[in-house]
C-alpha cells in the first residue's frame, strides 16, 4: 500500500515539475523566438553578413598585389640572330648568324603592382554598399513575413482553443441532458426516438472537437517550427481575451516595399555612372625585379642576370564599339521602368493600407455584433432548456435552441479570428509587426 502512495507521488511530483517548466507563451514572446530563431530570418541575417564581406574582399582590391612567377625553359636549339658582317669589321654585304643565349635559363619575377585609378573599382564600391541597404530591406521584409505567420498561427490557436472551450461546455451540458432522458425512458416517460436525437447532437459535437484537435496539433506544429521550439515540446499559449484591437500600436508607417525599389533605383543611378566613368583612363602604378640564371653545362659556364624597374601603366578604352552607349541607352530605360513601378506601388500600398484599416473597423463592429447574438443565444438555450426540463417544450425545440447557440459561438470565434487577420494585414502593410 505504502508503495502505491509513493508511485503515485512520484508521479505528481513529475506532473508538476513538467508543467512549472512548460512555458506559457504571449504573441510577444512568441515573435522574440521566432526573431532569433526562426531559419527564413536567420538566413536573411547571413545575407547582409555576406554582403558585408562581399564589400570587405572588394576593398581589398584597392591594396598593392605581389606575385611571384618563376620559369624554366631548356632552348633545344639557341635561336639566333642575323647581323651585319660589316658590324664587326667584316666585308660589307656579308651577313652572319650569330647564336644568343645558353642552354639553361632559370627565371624568377616579382611583380609589385598598385591602383591609382579605376573608375570601375569606385563604382563597385558604391553599389555594394547601396547593396547592403537593399538586402538590409529584404531583411526586414522577411522578419515582417515571418512575424505574420506567427501572429496569424498564433491567433488561429486561439480561435481554436475558444472554440473548443465551446464544445468542450456543450458535450457536457448535451450528456447531462442525455442522462436525464435515459432515466426518463428507462421509465417510460418517453419513446427511444426522442433520446436518439440528443444522442445525434453529441456524435456531432464529439465529430467537431475530434477535427478542432487535429487542426489544433496541426497550427501547434506549424507554430513550433516558426518559432524555432522543439517538436517534442508542449506549447501553452496564454489566453486572448477576445476585445478589439490589442494589438494595434500607433507608429510611422515603414514602407518596405517602396525601400526596396528605392534601392533598386539607387543602383541604377550609380551604374549609369559606372558607365560614364568606364571612358577614363585607368592607371597603374607597378614594379618588376627578375632574376635569370643562365646555364651551359658543357662549359661549366652560370652565371645570374638582376634586372629591375618600376613603371606606371595607362589603359585607355578609346572606342567599344558603341557598346557602352547602349549600355547607357538600356540603363535609361530601366530606370524609367523603375520610377514607374515605385508610383505604381506607392499608389498600391496606399489602397491597401486604407483598405485595411476600414477593415479593422469592419470587423470590430461584426465581432460586437456576434457578441450580442451570443448573449442572446444563450438567454434563448437557458430558458429553452428550462421549458425542457418541465416538458413545455419538445427536444426539436431544444435541439434547435442547442444548434442557434453552437452557430452563434462559431460565428464569435470567426469575428474574432478575422479581427484579427485585419489587424494584422494592415499592420504588415505598414511594416509594423512588432
């Protein structure tokens, strides 16, 4: 005996600890995990890192290079050279081939070379760094994306745990009656039909609450990976309470779409200057010491040749053929398209952002307005369930009173979760997710 006491304390022990440690998660603290956990999010965040390295290694372009090089070459046959007879004191008319070189020649280069000007450099530079506040912008837009999602899956929980709660209070109040009227049969107050059909409303309300656990784990699945929680975890949400506009924050709209093509033209603008700065010159500054070891083995001949210079090197593209002048023509129209689709858009966001904020309002006034149905629902199943029970009125009357209340929490639940939704569309279309 005394051991079954110790199981089963053991056992409430273990309940407890288990749920001291499940954490009860607010929208907040749901969005917080998400923002550092989730993957879409955390490969947004290794974008703008690589960026950054991107314009780390292209500034390291700017510093001076130095290569080594070195070559051996075995000359076959000495190639030679044909000269003057007379360059030597010979008779005039009278060539001579005269050999150059050894062998054997060994030679090592190194090169030192330095850009004064590039103007291709300068433009790479400055669109890496706009690049940088572009792909910070997609950033943004993919933590306001994801942060959508956890709302949206958030609140659906919500909608559904409510509803549940529904369900849950109707199968309970639907066995009572059943109880009762099972009592009643067994007497032989009323036929077996009557009963049937309280049993009908009970398989039906077992059949919704079998399909709102399953949509349940689903959305709680969806939420733990969002969120970055183990699958193996148990999410516990704290409640919602359903009122209108919670989770709207008065802020400065941050239109990140319109940043974004922003960016796109800022691009466009620094090529077009890429493509002018391409007729300059480019200038380089370099310097070259070589050493040649010359061999010829059967003279026991070897001797090494130094050499060194330093020189400054110009290249001008004069003519290409008018490609650069398309380049140019195609870099118009591009930023032509671009000022077009940033008016397009502008005008966009600004209907939706209008739109949704009717919305809001909209739908606060249909969550009020399914309240009130509620309450009045429920006054009609409470006095429907009174005459009931004093035989005033048949089951037909209190199952249509049961079905009225059940339709009218539904349509609670879906006033609230569509509240919701608008809120949270007018506030992604604001960039304001928070």
């Amino acid at each position: 005996m005394r051991k079954s006491f110790k199981i089963v304390g053991l056992f409430l022990v273990l309940f407890h600890l288990n749920t001291s440690r499940a954490q009860v998660l607010d929208l907040s603290t749901c969005i917080q995990m998400a923002d550092t956990a989730n993957l879409q999010i955390r490969n947004a965040n290794l974008d703008v890192l690589m960026n950054e390295r991107q314009r780390e290694a292209y500034l390291s372009s700017r510093m001076p290079q130095l290569n080594f090089n070195a070559d051996y070459k075995y000359n076959a046959v000495i190639p030679g050279q044909i000269i003057p007879a007379s360059a030597f004191g010979g008779p005039v008319g009278v060539f001579n081939t005269v050999k150059f070189g050894v062998p054997f020649v060994l030679s090592n280069n190194l090169q030192l070379t330095q850009i004064l000007f590039n103007s291709q450099v300068n433009y790479g530079l400055a669109a890496l760094k706009i690049n940088t506040e572009l792909v910070g912008t997609q950033r943004e837009i993919a933590i306001q994306e994801v942060r959508y999602q956890v709302s949206n899956t958030y609140f659906l929980l919500q909608g559904v745990n409510q509803q549940l709660s529904f369900i849950e209070s109707n199968i309970v109040h639907t066995r009572a009656i059943l109880k009762n009227m099972q009592a009643s049969l067994a007497q032989g107050v009323i036929i077996p039909t009557e009963v049937d059909k309280i049993k009908i409303n009970e398989l039906s309300l077992m059949n919704s609450k079998s399909n709102l656990l399953a949509t349940k784990d689903q959305l709680e699945n969806l939420l733990k990976i969002l969120i970055g929680m183990p699958s193996s975890q148990q999410v516990i949400l704290s409640e919602d309470v359903m009122v209108q506009k919670t989770i709207l924050k008065e802020a400065a709209p941050n239109l990140l779409q319109l940043n974004l093509v922003e960016s796109q033209r800022k691009l466009n603008e620094e090529e077009g200057k890429g493509i002018r700065m391409s007729y300059l010159p480019n200038l380089n500054f370099y310097g070259i010491y070589n050493y040649n070891i010359n061999l010829k083995p059967e003279d026991d001949f070897r001797t090494g040749i130094p050499g060194a210079f330093l020189g400054l090197r110009l290249d001008w593209n004069l003519f290409s053929g008018m490609e650069r002048v398309n380049k140019a023509k195609l870099n118009q129209l591009n930023l032509e398209k671009i000022d077009n689709q940033y008016e397009l858009l502008n005008q966009q966001l600004n209907y939706t952002i209008t739109t949704n904020k009717r919305q809001i309002t909209v739908k606060a006034e249909s969550l009020d307005v399914s309240k009130e149905q509620l309450r009045l629902a429920e006054n009609v199943h409470a006095n429907a369930n009174l005459k009931f029970k004093e035989g005033l009125i048949s089951s037909n009357d209190l199952i249509m009173a049961e079905t009225g209340l059940e339709q009218a929490q539904s349509n609670v639940v879906s006033a609230y979760i569509q509240l919701r939704q608008a809120e949270l569309e007018y506030l992604k279309s604001i960039g304001n997710i928070k």
